[in-house]
C-alpha cells in the first residue's frame, strides 16, 4: 500500500474505534448516569435502546446514502454530526435529552459506518490489498470495543461526562486528517441519482419496529412485542413488493442471489447474537454474583480484545493458506467451545477458570469477523459497496439485539426467588442461548465448505441491456 492509502486506512481505523469506544464506555457509565441524573429504570433502558434503534434502523439506508451521495461526503457529514450529538448527551441535565442525543448518534453511525467500510472495499483493489485492509478495520473495531470497557470504568471513576467528552476530542482529530486524507470522489459519484423514496421509508420503518420489536421484549407486554413485529413485517412486505416495481430500487433484490454474501450475513447475526448475549451474561455473573466492580469486570474482559493484535496478523496467513470459509468455520467451532466450556459455571470460578474461554472469544473474533466482512463486501459492483456493507452491518446489530433479548428472557424466567443459587440458575439457564447461536452459526458456515469458490454476485443490469449478467466473485 501506498503512503496516501495507509493513511486513508488509518483514518477509517480511527473512525470505527471511535464508535466502538463510545459504545463499550456508555456500557459501563450507565449506573453512574441514572445515579447523577435520577433516572427510572425505564428511562435507562431507553438511553440504550435508543441507540440500537438509531444505529439499526438507518444502517441500510445509509450504505445505499453512500452509493448514490458520495461516501467521502457522508462519511465527512455524518461523523460531524456524530460529534456534536456526542458532545451534547455529556451536557445532557435530563433523561429526554440524553435519549434523544443518543439516538441521533446511533444514526450518524448508522450512515458513517458503511461508508467507511465502502472507503476501503473501493480504494483498494480486491484481492491481497484488500483483504489485509480489513483484516486491519475489523481488528481495530474489536480493539474499541474491549478498551472502551476499561477506558469507560476509568473515566466513569472521573465522572461520566467525560464518557462523552472524550469521544468528541477523537472524532475531532479524525474529522480533521479525514477531510485531507480521503480522496475527492468524481462528480458523477456525487451526484445521486433517482432516490427510492418510497423503498427508503419502508424499510427503515420495518427495521425500525423489529429491531424495537426485538429489543424490548424483555420489557413490555407479549401482546405489545406481538404487534411491534407485526407492524414490522408488514413493512417489511411492503418495502419487498415496492423494490420489485421500483425503476431505482434502494436495494437491488437481485444481490441477495449471492449464496456467499447471504451466507455472511447470517453467520454474522448468528455470532453477534451469540457473543453479545455471553458477554451480557459473564459482565452480570462477575458483578451481580460476585461482586467485582465495574472496572474489575472491564479488565477482566480485556482479554477478548486480543482480537485487535491477531487480526491483522495471524488472520491474513489463516487466510491467505486456508481461504476465507474455513478460517470463519474455524472460528465458530471456537465460539461454540468457548461458550461450552462456561456452561457449568461454579459460584467460586477463579478468573483462571474463566480465562480459557475468553481467551478463545478473542480468537473466534480474529478468524471469523474479518473474513466475513471480506465475503460480504467481495464480488459486489463498486457502486453498490455501501449497499454491501449495510446489509452485514444490519445483520450484525440485529443479531445483537435478538441474542441480548433471549439471553435475558431465558435469564429472568429461571431464575427464582433472586438468592445467590437462583442466580447461578439463571445464568446456566441464559448460557444455552450463545451457544445455540453458535451451533447454528457453525452450521452455517459448514455450507461454505462444500465448494472451493463462492456463488457469483448478480450484477445490477447494464443500462442497455435488460437481462441481467454474472459478475464472478474469487474467494
């Protein structure tokens, strides 16, 4: 790589360690903030849900934004936005305005996130390059999510203003090297196009209520969660018949016909759903059972952050020697051992004990997160690359929100009368959720074995040609 694409490189880094520093660190000040601010339950559960809701509901829409805006112009305009709404949620005095600050900065990641990943599918050629470039991304997004746990409990320690303060700092600085470092785009690449107006609001409708649907289950009524994924499939049903008519379509159907790109996706909601839900788990055995505190607990999963050094370089020989379907399999083969291997947890575990799985966590992360990223976005047209990374970006936080939603659901239904044994219950009980999602995720990435190459991408038709061409993918 060239000395001005490394640069692009780490910039794009520097983005997405940002969003996920963020995220892991309000993880963490939560308590302190309903503490400072007198918050309900309810409304806490809302400053969360509020960012998965942003985050989730827009992430398809703002892959497509960057394919027909310019993805140098919203990833710039987007991570503006993701600063100041950020700074505004530290200055946040009542629950309304930090939940609506939160959400606001769910969506600025939602539209900068694919756009940063489009960045390098675009302006590094398939292949080699390519790979290492992601392998790069994806280790880096794994890093901020680990170190934001501990960076989290020593700025909440500070107070928890700072969680959001020093966010804006980061994104500053980025915005700043960003807007010298990416390359201009072509006008004909800024330019739009027809816009999908209808597909765009029924989709992100249907998003919006199932991944709300999904969320809350554990707090509102089965009727109330009933209809929300009612309301959502409907829109769902609608957004589909509205693409097959559509002259511009927001989302090209014809994509989905890739078996590779389809098969990335679920093994990508598959393993969210499965790590998410155990590290939910672990975070709530160590400080509800045990009684570590928040830093304690931030340390102790450190160590999944390994991912960060392994990624970009252990993954690239795994890769380059086996090929991507094997390392991902591979992968969720760990992910599964290392959830089993938690599913007699005692009361008395020594961190010793624990450390084993976490340890394989860290190594599921580095051999599959990359490479899935890689099939999800390899084959695929340039102008539909942000199109490609909202779809697994999608996957990837839906499967979050339904494994953190059954964990608990399964959690609080066995557990009893709240007694340290009860608890203990409750979390074996809760255990068997990432594990089946583990289970099926290995299934599913069996099925990539089968062949040596993947299935090609269709191709969006040519402007005078009606029918509709292969455009092989080399996996």
């Amino acid at each position: 790589m060239s000395a001005r694409q490394w640069g692009v490189l780490i910039v794009l880094c520097g983005a997405i360690f940002l969003e996920g520093i963020d995220v892991a660190m309000l993880n963490v000040a939560l308590p302190s903030i309903r503490t400072d601010l007198g918050l309900s339950t309810g409304e806490l559960q809302w400053v969360m849900s509020a960012y998965v809701l942003g985050y989730g509901g827009f992430m398809l829409l703002g892959g497509r934004a960057a394919d027909l805006f310019g993805r140098r112009r919203m990833f710039l305009f987007w991570l503006t936005v993701f600063l100041l709404f950020s700074g505004l949620g530290g200055l946040a005095t009542e629950g309304w305005t930090l939940i609506l600050a939160w959400f606001v900065t769910g969506a600025a990641a939602a539209f900068m996130t694919p756009a940063g990943l489009s960045l390098i599918t675009t302006g590094f050629a398939e292949g080699p390059q390519r790979n290492r470039a992601l392998l790069i991304y994806s280790g880096t997004a794994a890093g901020g999510f680990s170190l934001g746990l501990v960076a989290g409990g020593l700025l909440t320690s500070v107070g928890w203003r700072l969680v959001f303060f020093v966010p804006v700092a980061i994104s500053a600085l980025i915005l700043v090297a960003a807007s010298v470092l990416l390359p201009r785009e072509p006008r004909a690449a800024r330019d739009g196009g027809p816009v999908d107006v209808a597909g765009a609001l029924t989709v992100t409708a249907a998003i919006l209520l199932i991944v709300l649907g999904v969320e809350r289950a554990t707090h509102t009524g089965a009727g109330t969660t009933a209809a929300t994924l009612a309301a959502g499939a409907v829109c769902l049903a609608a957004f589909v018949a509205v693409e097959r008519r559509a002259a511009a379509p927001l989302v090209r159907l014809g994509l989905l016909r890739s078996g590779a790109l389809v098969r990335a996706n679920l093994v990508g909601l598959l393993l969210s759903a499965g790590f998410f839900s155990f590290q939910f788990l672990v975070v709530l055995y160590l400080q509800e059972l045990r009684g570590w505190s928040t830093l304690e607990t931030s340390l102790a999963m450190l160590v999944i952050g390994i991912d960060a050094i392994l990624a970009p370089t252990l993954t690239p020989k795994v890769v380059e020697r086996f090929g991507n379907p094997r390392s991902i399999f591979v992968g969720m083969l760990l992910a599964v051992t290392a959830f089993a291997l938690f599913l007699p947890v005692g009361a008395d575990w020594s961190y010793l004990v624990m450390l084993p799985g976490l340890l394989l966590l860290g190594l599921t992360f580095s051999l599959t997160y990359g490479p899935l990223t890689i099939v999800a976005t390899e084959g695929v047209a340039e102008d539909e690359q942000g199109l490609a990374g909202g779809l697994f970006y999608t996957a990837f936080q839906f499967g979050a929100a339904l494994g953190l939603a059954a964990a608990t659901a399964v959690n609080v239904a066995a557990t009893g009368s709240g007694g340290p044994a009860d608890l203990l219950d409750g979390y074996r009980a809760a255990l068997t959720v990432p594990l089946a999602a583990g289970v099926l995720g290995t299934v599913v990435a069996a099925t990539g074995l089968r062949r040596r190459g993947a299935a090609p991408v269709v191709a969006a038709p040519a402007p005078a040609e009606p029918s509709r061409t292969g455009t092989p993918a080399t996996h």
